[in-house]
C-alpha cells in the first residue's frame, strides 16, 4: 500500500489550503475533486474548505469567510450547469481577491495566493476571466463535444490520460511544485512516486464521474413551438397587479427561428436574454403599433400570472405583416431563491383546417367572421361596444383596447384564410346581386379599421395621466366605426345565411369555388 507522507509533529498550521468553490448543480463533482485532493496527498499535506461539509446550523457565513482569508488557493469548479438561483457566485472571489489585497503571499510556501479555475466543457466564470491562472484546455474545453466521445468510457479515459487533456493532473502538479518547493516538507523518491500514483488513480477516477455526468447533459434540445421566456428582475419578481411590471426585464427567444415576425434576435453567446427595453425599443423604429401591441400582450400575461390569476391564459397577436396568428400562453412561472422570477410563454400559431367541401368550408369561415364581428361590435352586451367601454374603468381601459385590438386582428387575419379578399369567393357570396356601392363601403371600411387602430395604438402608448382624455376619444372612434360597418356586417352576413341555405335545400349557385 502506497505510504502517504508525513507532515512535522509541530506544524499543524503550515498545511497547503484550498478552498474549493462550486455551483450547487456542480456540488457532486466538487466533492470528488474534495475528496481526491486529500486522498493524494493526505491530511498532513492539505487542508480543505468546502461548503458541503459545514453542518446545518453552524454560522457558515463567518466560517466561508474566515476559510477564504485563511486560504492559500481558491479553486473554483466550473461545469456550466449552474442554474439562475445558484449561478457561480462571484462573491467568494470578491472576497479572496480582497484579502489578498493585505496578504498576497501564502502564509507558508514560496508562491503568490492563487485563483485557480477548473472550468469543464464550459468557460472560465466571468468573474475570473481577468485573473493569471491556470485554464485548462483540450476536450472539455468550451467547444461543440463530439457525442462519439462519450459512446464507450474506456476510450473516454484514455483520452483524457493524454497529457494536454489531463487537467486533474496538471492540478495536482501544481500543488505537488508548491509543496515541494517549501522548507517544510521533505519528499523521499518513494513518497513521491506514491503520490504519482494516487494522482493517476485520483484522476482517472475524477475523469470517470465526469464521463457520467457529460452523458446525463442535453445533447439536443427543441422546441417545437416558440417560447418567449421574461426574466423579472427580484425588485419586480414578487409584485403583482403592477403596471411596471417590464421594468428592468429581459427578453429571451427560443425554438424556430422568429424570423416570421419580422424583427431580428441578437444575443451573446454566453446569455439569450436581452433588455426588454432594448428589443422593443429596436423593433419600435419600424414596427411601432406591433411594439405596442407585443409589450401589451407580455405585460397582461406577465400581470395575470404574478396575480395567479389564468382564468383566461391567452393573448393574441399578429405577426406585423399580417399574414400569419398567434396565441401566446403561460406554461411556467418560476421563481428563484435568488428572487428572479421567469416566465415561460409559448407562442403557438393559430391555423384554421378545411374539411370535406371548399365552398362550404369557405362559407363556415365566412359566417363565423360575420357573427364574431357582430357579437364584438354591434351589441350592446359586449364588452368591447362603446357603451361597455364608456364603464370601463380606466385602470382597466388600456388592457381592454389591447384586447379589443387583438380580437379585430383576428378576424382580419381570419379573413384572409378564408380567401374573402379573393373576387371569386366573393361572387359566390354576391351572386348577381351585386352592390353598386362596393368600392365605396371597402374604402369606407378600411378608412375606418385605421382610425380605430390608430387610435388604439394612442391608448396603448400613452401614459396614465393621459388615458381619461383618450378614453373619451377613442369611444368617439369606436362609435364611429361601429355605425359605419353595421350595415355592411348585417349585408355580409344576411348573404353568407342565403347561400347557405341554397346548398341545404340542393339549389344550383351562381358560382362555385
């Protein structure tokens, strides 16, 4: 059995230190570093400091930082598993690099304290980028892991045993020189070659569990639908109902490509989140109402759910060209003991399907059309008629305008599905009854739709002191646009109904689809 060296009766004090410090998602992996170190080279060689090991009660604050003072190197373990709520905690380096501010030497050895980083398949911690220490290259280095490198253990092993790769033993080296070099110990040619190999064994061992927990990560991740996550800053996290819900948050994009909405995603390599403020402010400069109307939407689901309220989970939304729908929703709210709160949106497409028929498919779309704009606009029971929005109150009228705008895009995306823009379609509508007017009432309809949506997007973007001006406003608007298009609603519907009824009863149209 191999001997592990002595330290002088005399000299429990002049131990090498090493405070390890981890992520609690790398908390395994820095046990076994823990407990390889010590077995290497023996308690009278080492001393340790690791968290895991402070009993539950003790005040383990005033012990960190007493060990971190203490402590001749800082060695931090870096997988790039860690978690919002346990990321790497810069405050340890803080700390260190503070004390040794008025103790830049090791108490015992010849050797400037040192910061050393194990940073496996990830990058050196931002907090330790600017620090002369050793960073480890070779495979686990933060590249593209070929996954035929993790197939078969053995040649893993292998691999890592090379010199370049075997960062445990370059570790161990290091402290190996440190102690060697001092007054203090003296190394027979056996000792030595003890300790060589229980650095082999140590780091074999070591190259193993992480061959284990390599295997365990996400090679590939998809998302299928698009998922909008918001990160809440802690200020914001535990408020609810607050208008300033967005503020301080970031913005991250994931699954495919949002491309379609026509607005471009840059992020860094090392974060997707952006500024909320940033994005919307970019996409503002060309795409205004559909900034206000994305930012209405988040803010009323993020609201909703800080409420924990999802009676109704779904937003609406519009890509800003038009042609394509979509339905946002809450699927997760996380909160962090760190006080950060995320919350997890999919934002699903909305696609109609055809069955059987096309001219009567066509005619179902078309019918729904004609009573949805009716029961929105034209009855007095609606939330969204002018009489409903004249009660509204008015820390309550922004998000109803962004609802009652949202369900108008709908029906107009809608309508394209349907083909109701196509001539015709809408000669099969019309038959030989066609409106002499016709020209006039779209003109008319569309001059409308763009007051009213002009005047939404005013609501939307305008501060609270201003909202009880507007809302008089914006139901002049409203009213206007309801007189205007009740006729051409009822005249739209009244013919989609008689159609109808000619295919029930077998009568040949005018005109197919």
């Amino acid at each position: 059995m191999d001997s592990i060296p002595t330290r002088p009766q005399d000299a429990e004090s002049t131990r090498l230190h090493i405070f390890i410090s981890y992520a609690t998602e790398d908390e395994h992996l820095a046990d076994n570093i823990n407990d390889a170190l010590r077995d290497t080279f023996g308690p009278g060689i080492i001393k340790t400091t690791i968290a895991s090991e402070i009993a539950p009660g003790d005040e383990w604050r005033e012990r960190l930082e007493g060990a971190l003072d203490d402590a001749d190197i800082l060695l931090i373990v870096a997988t790039g598993r860690q978690k919002l709520s346990h990321s790497f905690s810069g405050s340890e380096v803080g700390f260190f690099r503070g004390s040794r501010l008025h103790r830049p030497k090791m108490r015992n050895f010849d050797s400037e304290r040192l910061i050393v980083p194990i940073a496996i398949f990830t990058k050196i911690p931002e907090t330790v980028t600017d620090i002369q220490s050793i960073q480890f290259e070779g495979p686990l280095a933060p590249v593209s892991l070929d996954p035929a490198f993790l197939k078969n253990e053995e040649a893993f092993l292998q691999q890592m045993a090379l010199d370049e790769n075997d960062i445990f033993s370059r570790l161990f080296d290091r402290i190996l020189g440190i102690v060697r070099h001092s007054s203090i110990f003296r190394f027979t040619d056996d000792e030595i070659r003890s300790i060589e190999r229980r650095k082999t064994s140590a780091s074999r061992k070591l190259h193993s569990i992480i061959f284990s927990e390599l295997r365990n990560r996400i090679s590939t991740e998809i998302f299928p639908e698009k998922k909008i996550v918001m990160r809440l800053s802690a200020t914001r996290a535990g408020i609810s109902g607050d208008d300033h819900i967005l503020d301080d948050a970031k913005i991250a994009f994931f699954g495919r490509p949002f491309e379609v909405l026509g607005f471009a995603i840059e992020t860094t390599a090392q974060s997707p989140f952006i500024p909320f403020d940033d994005f919307v402010g970019s996409i503002k400069l060309t795409q205004s109402r559909f900034a206000s109307a994305l930012t209405e939407a988040l803010k009323w689901l993020l609201v909703a759910a800080k409420s924990n309220d999802f009676g109704e989970n779904r937003r609406l939304i519009t890509s800003p060209d038009g042609t394509r729908f979509f339905r946002l929703f809450v699927a997760r709210d996380v909160l962090y003991y760190s006080g950060t709160n995320e919350i997890h949106i999919y934002m699903v497409e909305v696609r109609s399907r055809d069955y059987g028929d096309p001219t009567t498919s066509m005619l179902l779309k078309a019918i729904t059309i004609g009573l949805q704009y009716r029961f929105m606009f034209l009855e007095d029971k609606s939330e969204f008629s002018p009489n409903a929005i004249k009660l509204t109150v008015i820390s309550d009228f922004k998000s109803k305008v962004s609802r009652l705008i949202q369900e108008l895009d709908y029906l107009l995306w809608a309508s394209k599905d349907a083909g109701l823009n196509d001539s015709i379609k809408l000669l099969m509508i019309y038959g030989e009854s066609l409106p002499d007017n016709f020209d006039e009432q779209v003109a008319l309809w569309e001059a409308r739709k763009e007051e009213l949506s002009k005047s939404s997007f005013q609501v939307l973007e305008a501060a609270d002191d201003h909202l009880i001006a507007l809302k008089s406003e914006f139901i002049k608007e409203l009213s206007c646009f309801c007189s205007a298009t009740a006729k051409m609603n009822s005249d739209f519907t009244a013919r989609i109904l008689r159609v109808l009824e000619q295919i029930v009863e077998g009568k040949k149209l005018f005109s197919t689809i």
